[in-house]
C-alpha cells in the first residue's frame, strides 16, 4: 500500500517550547506529546520519534515490530529521568502492516494523544484516550460538557516513562482505498471540535493542505499548548504525491522563512530543512491497572547547575 501525507506542528500561542514531536515517514506515523517541561517533555518525545525512526523505510511494520519501540522508548526515558526528575510523554499514530495478504493500518496508542479515521464522509475516533476524564465518560459519571471543565482533565491514566512497562493499546483495522487518518496532539482537539475537523479534512483534498488548515484552526482559537497534526492518505492515483514528507512550521518573528527551530517548532522526521532523501493480539482499551498517574501539567524540578539565561523558562500549564 503507498501512502501519501502531511504534516503541521506548531508550540502554540502560550508556551514558550514545542514539546511535541512527529514522525511522517512509511511505514509508520505518529505524534508524542512530551509532559515535564523544558528538558523534560521535549526530550521524551524525541526518544520516542527517535525509537519508532528505526522503522522507517521498511515495506510494512508489525505489530511486534510496534512493541518493541514502545519498549525502548520507556526503558531510554526512565533512564534520562533520575534523582526525582519526571518526564514521559504520549505516543499515538498508524503503521502500515499486512494481515493475510491484505493491507491493513495498526493504530497504537498510549496517552491522550488521538488516532481518527475519515472515510466514506464521517470522521471516527479509533483511539480512546488514557485519562481521568475518560474513565469517568466510560463510567456514565460524567458527560463531555462536564469533561471538559473537570478538575482532572489534564490527569492521564498512562504514559510512556511511568510504570513498570508500556501498555499501549492496538486496533488493526482494514485500510480502505478512500481512508484517511488523522494523528493528533491534544493540542488540536482541546480548541478544535470533531465536527470542525470533519468539515476541514472534507475540504482540503491534499493531506499537507488539511494538517496546516488543522494547526491554523487551533491557532486562531487560541491555542492554550503544542499542537501537531499528521494526515495520512491511501495512494490511489498516478498523480498522488507518493511518499513525500513535507512539514510547514508557522514562521514566527524570530524565525527566518527556511530556519527551523525544533525546541521551538518541535522535533520532526524527517528535518523539514534537510534534503528528503506473526500478528498482535488486537486489544480494546481496559482500565489502568496500579499505573502512575502523571499529571499533563506537572513541572520537573529544576536542575542543579544554574539555568543559562538563553534558555527559555519551563512551561505552566494553564
């Protein structure tokens, strides 16, 4: 199966640091959003799109193939954070895989970062999100106007870098000749309702064109955190732009047109400024089992050397 995608990442018009981070290259794609603050989120985030690279270029990725870069990426993160520092991060995306000769998409996810699929005109949430709020919609004891105001929205249930291993959950889903997946940070889906994000990957035939309109509807509602999108298309026609990777920051006043920034425009594969050069038991989401809660706006402590003046403050969360 070919593929054709976009994608946007941009820190938003609050935080100082993009604490996301991306990978948009076959087989797999995915978003990691990073909690801790500076020197914390970000660098979870980049080991996870760092682990997840090593898939990239192979025909197809297998569930176990999955698996074991969640694996190192919780093993590499608990290995940065030591002496109580705390950092983690989520991770949701797709990889292309075959199941009995066919071609079939595998969705994984860990946190509150999500997975959609547009097809046939109706946008589905295939993730479900690892969080307080969650559990509590699951439960019947709260609705999603109450969700969206509870104390603990920002309380994730799990994440890689807590606990004693990863336990992402899997959906293997047969890919369809008009599907579309949409991977995407909280940031999008804090300011950005399903119905919205419907109408804009209704309109905008190419995958870059929706993931940059996607980016620019959180902006212009204000954009509270980091957001980053990837929109992954099946390759049907000749003209298609098969296997091409673009990511468009937002230039800022601080950045020249052809500069990219990743503490401030967060770390991509590939650098948008570089030139492009058996099967998984597929499992439902279950409640967290003794997993460690981590707060999306708890802060790491700060170093012990003093901070260099250049660097910029860690993030608050509103």
């Amino acid at each position: 199966m070919r593929t054709s995608w976009g994608s946007a990442t941009d820190r938003g018009l609050v935080r100082e640091v993009n604490e996301d981070a991306l990978l948009a290259y076959p087989p797999v794609f995915l978003v990691a959003d990073g909690m801790g603050g500076h020197d914390a989120g970000d660098l979870a985030s980049r080991i996870a799109v760092e682990e997840f690279a090593q898939l990239a270029g192979q025909d197809a990725a297998t569930a176990d193939d999955v698996h074991a870069c969640f694996t190192r990426t919780a093993g590499r993160i608990r290995g940065e954070f030591t002496g109580g520092r705390q950092g983690g991060t989520t991770v949701a995306g797709v990889a292309v895989t075959e199941h009995d000769g066919g071609a079939y998409w595998l969705v994984f996810n860990v946190g509150d970062s999500r997975v959609y699929r547009w097809s046939e005109g109706a946008l589905e949430q295939v993730s479900v999100d690892h969080s307080v709020v969650q559990e509590l919609l699951d439960l019947g004891e709260i609705d999603e106007a109450g969700a969206a105001q509870h104390p603990e929205r920002h309380v994730l249930t799990r994440a890689l870098g807590t606990g004693d291993a990863p336990e992402p959950d899997y959906w293997l889903l047969p890919a369809g000749l008009d599907d579309r997946l949409l991977i995407c940070t909280d940031g999008l889906t804090r300011e950005v309702q399903d119905d919205d994000i419907a109408v804009a990957l209704a309109a905008h035939e190419d995958a870059q064109d929706a993931a940059a309109a996607l980016v620019g509807l959180a902006l212009d509602r204000g954009a509270r955190d980091n957001v980053s999108v990837v929109v992954v298309d099946v390759a049907t026609s000749a003209g298609a732009h098969d296997d091409v990777h673009i990511t468009v920051p937002r230039a800022g006043a601080e950045l020249g047109a052809h500069q990219w920034d990743e503490m401030l425009n967060g770390a991509t594969v590939p650098r948008p400024s570089r030139p492009r050069g058996p099967v998984f038991p597929v499992t439902t989401p279950t409640p967290a089992r003794g997993i460690d809660r981590l707060r999306r706006d708890e802060q790491a402590p700060p170093p012990d050397e003093p901070r260099d003046e250049s660097t910029p403050p860690e993030e608050t969360r509103p």
